[in-house]
C-alpha cells in the first residue's frame, strides 16, 4: 500500500510537468516513509524555479542539516536520520514562495506522523495523505481565513489514507489540520 502511496503522490507531482499549459501548476511537499526504516523521501515541487534550502531542526532548535539547491522547479530527494537521535525535528523547505515547515518524529529507525497536503493542478483541489497503522482514525478539519469550519472528517482503517478535496467557491487561504488517534497532528494553510 505504501508503494502505491508513493506512486500516486509521484504521479501528481509529474502533472506539472507534463501537463502543458496548465493555470496553476501541481506545487506541493510530500514526505514518505517506509516502515522501520529510518531513511524517507521527500517530493517538493513549486509552480516555478527558484533557490531552494533544505533544513532540518532538531526539538532544540538547532539545525542539525542543511543544504542549497540551486535553481529547481522540483525533487525527490532521500534523506536519512540513522545517524539523529531519537526525538522531533522540523523538515523546513525555504524557497520563493515562502517557508513551508513539515514535523516528523524519529523513533526506532522509523519516522512517523508523515501527514501530507498537496495543492493540486485543478482550481482549490487538495490531496491529503496519511500512513495507514492499524486501528487508526485520522481526522481532516479544513478552515477557511475566518477560522470558520468548512469540512471535519474522520475515518478509521488499517491502510493509508487518501483523499481528495474540492473546495469550490473558496476565497482566500485555507488551513488543513490533521490528527491521528496516537497525537500525530498537523496544520498546514494554502
């Protein structure tokens, strides 16, 4: 199932690529994880190039990695946390657009609470993602600007979630927060 996560998420991140002409281009930051492992993927990609700057922060506030790339649209990149203490750390993406920051906790050669939301190609659609564990709920509440409710959603499986949402006749930014049953929880605004 994870397999098919990462194929998925791959395949919209291409759109972009692909898909000439298009008005608003596939941008987004994914982060994939095989269980027990304790190396991820992450898939970023912005609607034009730009200087890109990696960084990884450790629960103290320290950067315990950081790298440049110059000039890219898009990638996917490995990063491995073997040689990190166990703990949180704070997956910071910085380019033209803005700051986008992704929390992860390493754990036993595994990091968890890998919660996506990717905007799509197509007007206000959102692709939201979530590792599937057993017995597990994850609950989706979208925002809009005002802090008003749009949608909450919970759903309970023992495989990945996926879901993709159509936000018509929105305006303005809209925040997803994400929760898990064990305490993962994520807020990201678009």
């Amino acid at each position: 199932m994870k397999k098919n996560l990462l194929v998925a998420v791959g395949v919209l991140l291409c759109t972009g690529v692909f898909a000439g002409g298009i008005k608003d281009p596939v941008t987004g930051l994914a982060i994939i994880n095989k269980t027990g492992t304790s190396t991820y993927k992450v898939f970023y990609k912005n609607s034009e190039s730009s200087d890109v700057r990696i960084s990884i922060i450790d629960s103290d506030n320290k950067v315990v990695f950081r790298e440049k790339l110059s000039n890219v649209e898009g990638f996917v990149r490995p990063y491995n946390f073997s040689e990190l203490a166990e703990g949180e750390y704070i997956l910071q993406i910085e380019d033209n657009s803005g700051v986008r920051k992704e929390q992860v906790s390493y754990h036993s050669g595994g990091v968890k609470n890998l919660f996506n939301v990717v905007r799509l190609a197509d007007e206000n659609k959102y692709l939201v993602t979530a590792p599937g564990k057993e017995n597990e709920t994850v609950t989706v509440k979208i925002y809009n600007q005002d802090g008003q409710i749009l949608h909450n959603e919970s759903s309970s499986s023992n495989q990945a979630f996926a879901r993709v949402y159509k936000l018509e006749k929105i305006s303005g930014p809209v925040t997803f927060e994400i929760t898990d049953s064990v305490g993962g929880r994520k807020i990201l605004t678009f």
